[in-house]
C-alpha cells in the first residue's frame, strides 16, 4: 500500500493539544481516532441509503462523463474517508476499460488506509495523500499528483466541514480546464431537525477518547444562519462542562472550569440555489449536471472550469 505524508501524525497530535487549549476542535479530529471512525460508521450505517441513487446515477454516466480524458483517468477524492463512494466510480470506470488511478486524500491514517485497500482489492491502482485539505497549499500538492484532465470528487459532505466560501474557492483553484469536480451537499430540510443518538456519539468521541463522560457535560447543538449568503446555514455543536475537568492530552494536562465550552465540529447546510450560487458566481465554475438525492437531503453537481 502506498501513502504520501504531507500532514504527519505527530503535526496532527500537536495540533490537538493546541485545539483542546484554544477549545476550538477542527473537522480532521472527528476521524481521527479509531473510535471517532467507529462512530462516524455507525451514522453513516444510519444515513447510509439516501445517496444510493446518486452514485448509480452517477456510475452509469462516469465512462461518458470522462470520454474527453482519452483512456487515462485519474480520480483524486479531497475528503475521501473510506472511499466507498469513490469506489463506485473507479469500478464503472474500470468496467468501461479505462485505466484508472485512484489517489483518495485525508488526514485519517485509518480511513486512508482503509480507501486505498478496497481500491486494491478491486484490482485498481492507488496512491493515498495523507495530507490537510484545509490548507491551500496541500490540496494543490495533492491535486498535482496527476497532470489534467483529471476527476475530482469531495463527496459526503466533506465541503459542509469546513468555511465553505474559503474551501470552495481552494477546491476551484485545482480545477483546471479539462478537469471535472463532484461535488455534493446537504440540503437544509427546511425544518430544525433534532439530533439523533449517532450524531450525538460521533461529535461526542473526540472528548469520549480523553475520558470524558456524559456526566461530565452536555452537548449542545445550535443553528443560524450564516449572513453572508442567503440560504446557506450553519449548524454548530459545544460541550459545556458542568464540573470542573482535568483532560489528559498527549502526555499534558489541561484543566477544563465548569461551564467552559468547547467548540466542536460544525456543518454548512445550504439551500439548492445558495449551493448553486457558490459554485458558480463565488468559484467561478459551471455546473454541467445536477442529480438530487431521492429523498430531497442532498444534491450532487458536476462541475468544470467556467
Ligand atoms: C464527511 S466525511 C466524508 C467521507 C467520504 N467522502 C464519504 O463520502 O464517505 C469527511 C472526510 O474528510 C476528512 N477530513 C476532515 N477534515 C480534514 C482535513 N482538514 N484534511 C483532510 N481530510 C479531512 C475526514 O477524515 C473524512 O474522511
């Protein structure tokens, strides 16, 4: 199996214990740990075939989509957690004839590993890139892995994990012409939507994962809109400690006062035109096709370079 480290497993230890002191725990942390990827596994199993639909779709159209790459086709997935999605395409791909190249990009070693493996027991080529998709520079080291055209994915939500008017524009910055991008969100149900048990364990096992218990805090979970574009949301979750806490990081101790909150990660909702919108007139790509989910929560566009 063959990894490339731009973001090191003692870069991401430190910046923990940066994280748990500023009490501020970014995106990369919730799948981190083998028990933070148990957890997103259980919610995944939860939500798991609302998207079904998409990726046939999506699959059935991959070999057509990518006819202008000649017979070479390099898939880089930002985000890509197990791949099981990615996999999807790369078999359609693989089953139309063309040469494929999988590099699946993500901060979790775990989940890395895992994408590469399955890709490689379906017979494709791969080559994961540990790296941090949060920083400009690594997403365009990774991208480079492979000269256009190439497919891009960032799928499952990965965009909603992060600032998406700052992600979308690094995202586009790889975009090149001849390059296409799949990318989806979630859809704002309309309604306050309140949180199931998987969602509250998978926000919770960062903190589970240094000893800390339900009787130790609560979670709290809030929504608001986000006032730089209509239709764009932002739903939050914080512990707050209700007593006095001593968490162990890494080898230091940093104590936690009753009623001290921690910021944990959050998720970007949008509405189907806010999404469209960022795309196209703050990224400056073009949408080429949509395909929504079958129940209504997400919607999947292909992209290329306006
Ligand atoms: C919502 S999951 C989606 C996974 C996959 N694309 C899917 O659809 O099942 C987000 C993925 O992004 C990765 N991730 C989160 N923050 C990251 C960061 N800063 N750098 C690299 N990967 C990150 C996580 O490890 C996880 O695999």
């Amino acid at each position: 199996m063959n990894i490339e480290v731009l973001l090191t497993e003692s870069e991401i230890a430190e910046e923990f214990v940066e994280s748990v002191e500023a009490r501020d725990l970014p995106e990369k942390f919730f799948y981190w740990t083998t028990q933070s990827v148990k957890a997103w596994q259980a919610l995944e199993a939860r939500s798991g075939d609302s998207l079904r639909g998409t990726w046939e779709t999506l699959s059935a159209r991959a070999a057509d989509l990518t006819k202008p790459f000649g017979n070479r086709v390099p898939v880089i997935s930002f985000g890509a957690g197990e791949g099981l999605k990615d996999r999807t395409i790369l078999r359609a791909l693989a089953k139309a004839g063309r040469e494929v190249r999988y590099f699946p990009v993500d901060a979790s070693q775990q989940l890395l590993e895992t994408a590469c493996a399955g890709a490689e027991d379906d017979d494709c080529e791969a080559l994961g890139i540990k790296a941090d998709i949060s920083s400009p520079m690594h997403m365009v080291l990774a991208a480079d892995v492979s000269e256009a055209p190439r497919l891009f994915l960032m799928v499952g939500n990965t965009l909603g994990g992060f600032d998406p008017m700052d992600q979308i524009r690094h995202v586009a910055d790889c975009v090149k012409k001849g390059d296409i991008l799949i990318i989806d969100t979630n859809l704002h149900p309309g309604v306050s939507v309140t949180p199931t048990e998987e969602q509250r364990r998978f926000v919770f096992a960062p903190l589970a994962g240094l000893g800390v218990t339900a009787e130790d805090g609560t979670i709290e979970f809030a929504e608001r809109q986000d006032d730089r574009l209509d239709g764009m949301s932002l739903l939050t979750r914080r512990f707050m400690a209700s007593r006095d806490l001593r968490l162990h990081v890494a080898g230091q101790e940093i104590p936690v006062a009753r009623g001290e909150r921690i910021l944990l990660n959050f998720r970007y909702l949008f509405t189907a035109e806010a999404f469209r919108w960022l795309l196209t007139e703050h990224a400056g790509l073009r949408v080429v096709a949509e395909i929504p989910g079958s129940d209504g929560k997400f919607l999947t566009a292909v992209c290329i370079k306006a």
